[in-house]
C-alpha cells in the first residue's frame, strides 16, 4: 500500500523520423536552402564584382567554376522542390 502512494509514472520517450525538428522535410529544405545560395551568390558574384581589388584577389570571379556552380545549385534546388512537392 504505501508503494503505491511513491509510485511514478512511467514515461516512454517515441523516436521516429517525424518526431525530428523538420520531420520528413528538414534535408530537402537544407539542400533547398544551399541550392538557392549557391545560384544567388554566384549570379550576384558576376553581376556585381568587387568595386576595389585586393592584393592576391582576381579582378572578377572565373566565371566557368561560377556557371557550374550555378548549375550544380540549380540541380539541387529543382531536386528539392521535387522532393518537396512529390
């Protein structure tokens, strides 16, 4: 009797993938995210260049290593929103 007076309840933690912050959709919406950066900021690299040149910096970015990766960003970011959509 006096057992059941201290006694606790039994608390069972659940782990599963929806649980998560994010659930299901936290790594499509991370390689959403880096996709989108990835095209921003090379479109911005080669639209804007640096107005002042620094010792060691090239005047303007290379812009084949850009276009690809704007490519490989575009890639990823259409592969998420499929992902996310589907």
């Amino acid at each position: 009797m006096i057992a059941g007076l201290f006694a606790r309840p039994v608390v069972t933690a659940s782990s599963s993938a929806t649980d998560l912050f994010g659930g299901d959709t936290l790594l499509p919406l991370l390689v959403l995210a880096l996709g989108g950066a990835l095209v921003v900021g090379n479109v911005l690299a080669l639209a804007r260049p640096p107005a002042q040149q620094r010792k060691g910096q090239l005047s303007r970015p290379p812009v084949g290593r850009s276009v690809v990766m704007m490519i490989v960003g575009l890639v990823a970011a259409l592969w998420a929103i499929a992902t996310l959509t589907s």
